[in-house]
C-alpha cells in the first residue's frame, strides 16, 4: 500500500541531564489540516521528582531540557536522531523547583 503523503511528525524529548525523561512524537494530520488551517497536537509526561545516577545515587530533578522537533521521518529509523536534531524549532529549560 502507497502512502500519498510523506509521514510529517512533530517530535518532543524531554530530559534532565543525559537521562531521558519522554520521547513522543505525533504526527500532523495534514489532511485535515487542510480543510481548517489548524491542527490540534498535545503532549503529555510525567516528570519525576528524582532519577537514579550511575552510581546508584538519587539525583533530585531541578529542571527539564525540552525540544519540540520536525520531521518526515518516521521514529525508529535511521537518522532519526540527526533528523530532530536538525528540525529542532523549539529548545527551552523549564525549572522545576524554587530558583534562588
């Protein structure tokens, strides 16, 4: 089976530091977009008040690093990685505890 259109996917990941926090990815239906001009895309995740290190240890989290990503590429391919790297169209750090 054909697809007529290519996959377009916008893609979240959140983490704290190396350890990943969420991975999604949602993809634009822009068949409907078509017909209203507008799409409604969420995300949600739980984000956890301490991870462990290497070590063992727990880390308390203090802030999520968040991207929000671009792609034709469907998850788990090849080059996917490379593929949000370069359709990254939004990175912020979202504090998660009081700031000093």
């Amino acid at each position: 089976m054909m697809k007529d259109m290519p996959d377009n996917m916008i893609y979240l990941d959140a983490f704290y530091q190396n350890a990943y926090i969420a991975h999604q990815f949602v993809e634009i239906p822009i068949q409907k977009m078509n017909l209203s001009n507008y799409i409604d895309a969420g995300f949600t995740f739980k984000v956890p008040y301490s991870i462990k290190s290497a070590q063992g240890k727990d880390i308390n989290i203090k802030y999520i690093n968040l991207i929000l990503a671009y792609s034709n590429k469907p998850d788990g391919v090849a080059g996917i990685g490379e593929a949000i790297r370069l359709g990254t169209f939004l990175k912020t750090t979202i504090p998660t505890s009081e700031v000093d």
